[in-house]
C-alpha cells in the first residue's frame, strides 16, 4: 500500500524505529510456536492496512501493547478486559515464542500478536484512530547519553501515536530508570497531541492493568523505582 500523503505519520519508518536490532536464543517450544502458532494467532503480513473487525470477527475498542517482553502483561491485559481486543507489537522473536504458547495453553480470542516493529505496523497498517488505547512498558532505556536517541517515547514516536489513536484515548507507559522517566514527561508534556491526566509533569499511580513483570522485578532487585505516566489523546477542537 502506498503511504497516504495527508498522513503526518506515514513517513515514521526513517525517523525512529520501536526495537534494537537483537537477537536472542529460541527454544524448541518457541521455534515450534512460531511455525505452527503464529499463523493461527498472528495479525497476517500483507499490504494493506489492518481491518480489525474483520481480524476480531466484531466492533470493539482496541489496544496495543507496544513491547511485549514475555507476552504476561498484554496476556493479562487481554485476560481481564474481553470487551477490548488487543494486539500484542514485538520483533523480538523469543519473546513472541512465549506468548503464543500462552495462547496455546490459554486461547484468547480477543488477542492477536504482531510480529513487526511498531514503527512501522502502526504507520502502514493501522487506520489513523484505530486505536482506544495503548501501553509501553519498560522500553528500552537505553541509559548512555551517547544512545538517546535510539529512546522510542520522542516525538516523531508521539506524532505516530497521536495520529493512530483516537481522540481521549489513553497512553500509559512505565519505566524503572528514574532519567528515562523524566524524558518521558518532558517530551510528553512538549507534545501538543498529549496532556497529562494527572497535571502537567506529574507522574501517575501504579496502572491498575499493569501486572508484575519480570522487568519490573530486575529493575526492583536493582534498587530502582518505578514510574509510571498516563496521558491522553487530547480532543479535537
């Protein structure tokens, strides 16, 4: 599909990319899983743009987590809200192996993986306003000053998410490194498409859909704090 000239995030692909190039151990399981499972649960690779009613078989609002890790968070997500439908955006092959045997062992209905860079699924692939909310995680904090700018929540990002959410859709990230949190909020509250639900550089209460994760234990076991934000889709007009 050619990318839409009116579209402000249709060029994202060259500016900002959502993964580290990185590759990781599969297991037996997981190498199976993605032969055999990820056609059955996987969103197809196709040209056009996703049409999730189709994808879910009904209506419904639908949510991303962007960085799955294990496949636990948006497998809970998905688990406890099945009014929603939800897509689960990784590259990393491991990590997608442990979510479809989740969804092996626990059919959901109501999730579907993606197995792309988020960048570039949300930019050619979604509809602008497809999305009611999304969650990211513990991205990547790439904590050197030198790799800053490998950092997913900057504001070519945001642009991206602004046009592929609706308007008072929600955004809910989290993050263990104390500096990452804090260019969160700033580059968060410099973008005209957000605004803090909690006051302008206010940082949130725990998301009440945010399980633990083992990301979230590393970082405690290191001593590290964790911050969570919520924004939202500010309104047209």
């Amino acid at each position: 599909m050619s990318r839409q000239a009116d579209d402000p995030a249709s060029d994202s692909r060259n500016r900002v990319r959502s993964f580290a190039l990185r590759t990781g151990r599969l297991t037996k399981g997981q190498r199976r899983a993605l032969q055999d499972l990820l056609p059955v649960y996987g969103v197809p690779e196709a040209p056009q743009r996703v049409a999730p009613e189709a994808l879910f078989g009904r209506r419904a609002p639908l949510a991303a987590e962007i960085g799955i890790g294990g496949g636990e968070a948006v497998m809970a997500l998905a688990r406890n809200h099945p009014d929603w439908d939800w897509l689960g955006i990784d590259v990393f092959a491991p990590g997608i192996g442990k979510l479809l045997l989740r969804l092996e062992a626990e059919p959901l209905a109501n999730l579907r993986v993606v197995k792309d860079d988020a960048v570039a699924f949300l930019a050619e692939r979604l509809a602008p306003g497809a999305l009611d909310a999304v969650y990211v995680f513990f991205p990547d904090p790439w904590p050197k000053a030198r790799h800053h700018k490998r950092r997913l929540i900057q504001a070519p990002f945001l642009d991206l998410l602004a046009a592929r959410m609706r308007p008072g859709a929600d955004l809910f990230l989290a993050t263990d490194w104390a500096d990452y949190a804090e260019w969160m909020v700033a580059v968060l509250e410099a973008h005209a498409g957000f605004t803090n639900v909690h006051g302008p550089g206010a940082f949130a209460p725990r998301c009440p859909d945010r399980p633990p994760t083992k990301f979230e234990a590393r970082g405690e076991g290191r001593g590290h704090a964790v911050y969570d934000l919520h924004y939202r889709v500010a309104d047209e007009g």
